[in-house]
C-alpha cells in the first residue's frame, strides 16, 4: 500500500464518539440528530444581528459605488438653478450625501484603527492603499515531515442565474490535498427562493471537479442561513451530500467536532448568528463555562477532552460581521485566545457586552482558525505560541489565524458584485513540530486570493472562479476621494455666490 493511501485512510472522518460518518447519519439517531419533530422556519429576520448592529448594518450598505457621487452631482445641478425647492434639495442632497461619505471615510478610518500590525501574512484593504508582493507560501514552522494536507475555502455561494465552472488553477492548487473543508452557505434544494440561500444539486458535481485521486469535501452546514428552511429540508440536504461518495458534511448541533481516524486532527465548527429566533440544529458559537477547579466542562455541548494539544486542532468559526474588511479588537483578541489557551480578561461593561464567544482554556487550544460570513476578505495572521514541557526550555512554534475567507462562489451580479466575488483559498502541510515530534503544527502553508469572473460558456452566463493576480484592490477608494473632491467644489461654488 503506497504512503499517499496510508494517509488517506486515515482522514476517514468521525464523530466524537468514534463512528464513521457515512455510519452515524443511517443510523436510527443520525437520521434526524434528535429531532423528533419538522421544525419550521419562522418569518426571516431583518439580519442575524442585535438591533444596534443592525442599524450600522444597513447603513453600511446604504454607501454602494456611485451612490455618493450621484447625489454630488445633482446637487451641484440643482444649486445652479436659483429656485427656492431646488435650494432646498441641494442641501438636502449634499446631507445624504455627507451621510454617505461619512459612511465610506468610516470604513477607512476603522480599517486604520483596527490595523493588525504584528506577523501579519496578508493586510487587505481598507489597511493599505499600496500593497507590495505577497509572500503566498510563507513557512509558518519547521516540521520534520508533512503528514497531512488540507484544504480550505469560504463561503459557498449559491450562483442565482450563472453556472459555475473552475479554472485549472484552482484544481491545480488543492491536487495534493488529502481533505478540503468548505461553508456550504443554506441548504441543497431543488428550489431556490430569490431571497434565501439555496443550491441546486449540481453544485456538489461542481465542486468535485476540484478533486484529484482520494481527496474529500467536508462541507460545513453551521452558518446563518442553515435554518432559513425547516429542520426536515434541513437534514434532506445534510443527506444528500453524504450520500455522495466524495463528499462528507458536518455542523448538525450533534455533529459538530470530527476527527480522523488516527484521532491526531480535530475539525470543529460553529455559527455565531442565525437568521432565525429558532435556533435549534446548529451549533452555537456559545460561551462555555468551565469548572476550574478541576477542568471539568459544565457546559457538555462543546467537548474540550477532544482538543488535546499534542494533537492538530482546527475551528472553521462563521463569525464576524459583513462587508468588514477590518478585523475588530474583540474578535483579534478572540483568535489570540482561542489559540494560546488564554481567556480573556474583560471588565466592567465587557462583561456584559461579551455575551458570545468561545473562551479558551489552556490545557486545550487551538492551531489554525479559518473564519468565513464577512464575504470580503480580511486580515491572515500568524500568532506565536510555545509548549511548555517540564524540565526543558518551552519550544515557540506559530499558529495561523484567517479572519474571513471571503466568498469562494458567488452569484452577485449588481448588488456587491465587486465586493462579493474575491476569497481566499489555503492549504496546509500539517506534521510532528521540529524539536518536539509529539506535536502536530503547520509546516508550509499556501494561499493564494480567487475572484468570480464573469464569462459565457455557450449561451450560458457563467462565472469562473479563478486566481486573483490583481497586485492592488481597495475598495470604495475612488469614490470616497471623488466625493470629496465634489464636496469640495459644492462649497466653493455656495461661498462664491455667498460674497459674489
């Protein structure tokens, strides 16, 4: 038996408990995951978000391209004519448009604040405004040999009216992987509502085109939009594509964590939000309490013993917020915690503002988080760490923190068609740290951006995922200098009439 075949059969995935997968679901509890009862959707939500978010939510979209600068325009137009209505809408105009002007400086001066600063690997904008070359395959630690390979994306769009192909690229790229692990954004459903997500069954026979020799899809159902349906639509599709040969899936609330049958590579994932006040089969992104005196988890939901740190431990989070491509401090301060095994030391207010999160423990941490539902990309980190062993020097390796992975399918044709189409694709040489071969940790890792063009194949509309070689991309930059620059001569044209 060759060595690559060795290594694949020990990426069979399991639960928690030690069952195969394919095992687990056709059994009696794996049919339904406990739910004895069709759940149905209530009503959606105005957005997953408390009120005050959702507020700031919409009025982030409020400043899409060319908006600020249309109203600029007319604004300019309507102050030419001295007319006591046109008047009047001219600064009515000019307040909505500094509104969105405001909206757009914002992002910017939030991407400044928020800066990453320290072993940083990737900054997207609004941080820079001139990027320099990447390093795309940066080694993370030095470990004596590469025992595993995996794969990783972001969120997986439904297409609306595109089909969906790959550019050789992309196959190229994950053609050595032993595993590839991916948010499959809602459910498989042969009927796609227009304001829900919702995939046809093709996209799975999209996505195994990527596959080369053994390698498998672990599809994640635990985001916002896996509730939008009911909890019978729900498993139907779970079903669906474990039932395919090449495809495995995870994110019910009963099968969270997998791990590989070497039991050395532990994959968990978990959602901070859902569209729905019911949220009943996916796994929560939940604080957990924790005994600390004698490390015994009070809260059975999120099984710490799984983690253990001699072993390879991966958290595929859905958190964050939209459209941000900043990384705010809670959520930079959640990464460094989750990966060195230190909770986090909140006061006053923050006690009661922190109301979600995953605190760490610091007999059980984390390796590499890939984080998605942003849909924009953001910041890849890396985050020195150490193993204490007693009686020796404590060894420093480093751990890798994505923020979001963007989108690595989209349908987005008008609104955020520039914003919703790039991502980020990764893979990982994952084997025993140099110095310590107990320990598992990152070798070499690749990463590359992707974006969604769109083309015809045929008579087709279609869009190809393909490697993004653009060096600079910052977005809503000309339209925040372009409003200025009109703001600027809305004034100078009111002064001149003013003393003229």
């Amino acid at each position: 038996m060759s060595i690559k075949k060795k290594i694949d059969d020990n990426m069979i995935l399991q639960t928690s408990d030690g069952e195969t997968l394919n095992a687990y679901y056709s059994s009696p509890d794996g049919e339904k995951g406990g739910m004895d009862e069709n759940k149905k959707a209530e009503k959606l939500g105005l957005s997953p978000y408390e009120i005050a978010e959702t507020i700031y939510y919409f009025c982030k979209h409020l400043a899409l391209p060319g908006i600020a600068g249309v109203l600029l325009s007319l604004t300019l137009l309507f102050g030419i004519v001295e007319n006591s209505l046109f008047v009047i809408l001219s600064y009515l105009l000019i307040f909505l448009a500094g509104i969105l002007l405001l909206s757009v400086g914002r992002e910017f001066l939030r991407g400044l604040r928020y800066k990453i600063k320290e072993d940083v690997i990737y900054l997207p904008g609004p941080y820079v405004f001139k990027r320099q070359a990447e390093d795309y395959e940066p080694r993370i630690n030095k470990i004596t040999d590469v025992k595993y390979r995996i794969g990783f994306v972001g969120d997986i769009m439904k297409m609306n009216k595109f089909d969906l192909t790959f550019h050789p690229d992309i196959r190229n790229f994950f053609k050595d992987t032993h595993l590839i692990i991916g948010n499959l954004e809602g459910i498989i459903s042969e009927s796609c509502p227009i304001l829900k997500q919702a995939h046809p069954k093709k996209i799975l026979t999209k996505l195994e085109s990527l596959l080369s020799g053994d390698t498998k899809w672990l599809l994640c159902l635990s985001n916002n939009h896996s509730e939008d349906f009911s909890s019978d639509q729900f498993n139907k599709s779970l079903h669906t594509i474990q039932n395919c040969s090449n495809f495995d899936v995870f994110g019910r609330d009963d099968v969270t964590f997998v791990r590989n049958q070497n039991e050395d590579i532990t994959i968990t994932c978990a959602t901070q939000w859902s569209n729905q006040k019911t949220w009943d089969y996916t796994f929560k992104y939940n604080n957990t309490s924790i005994n600390n005196n004698n490390n015994n988890i009070i809260n059975n939901f999120f099984p710490f013993p799984l983690i253990q740190n001699k072993n390879f431990n991966i958290l595929y989070p859905h958190w964050g917020f939209e459209n941000e491509k900043y990384v705010r401090t809670r959520f930079q301060k959640d990464a460094k915690g989750l990966l060195k095994g230190k909770q986090l030391d909140l006061k006053g207010l923050q006690k009661i503002y922190k109301k979600r999160g995953i605190f760490a423990h610091p007999d059980h941490k984390w390796d590499l988080i890939f984080a998605h539902h942003p849909h924009v990309l953001q910041p890849i980190m890396k985050v020195p760490d150490n193993i204490k062993i007693k009686g020796r020097k404590a060894i420093p390796y480093n751990k890798l923190a994505v923020f979001s992975a963007g989108n690595f399918t989209s349908g987005a044709n008008i609104i955020r068609k520039k914003k919703h189409i790039s991502g980020i694709i990764m893979k990982c040489e994952i084997g025993p740290l140099e110095g310590y071969n107990d320990k598992l940790a990152i070798g070499k890792m690749e990463w590359r951006r992707t974006k969604n063009s769109k083309t015809r194949v045929g008579k087709e509309p279609t869009k190809r995922v393909c490697i993004d070689n653009e060096k600079y991309r910052t977005y809503n930059k000309p339209i925040l200098v372009n409003g200025l620059i009109l703001f600027i001569v809305f004034l100078g044209l009111h002064l001149f009439n003013l003393f003229f």
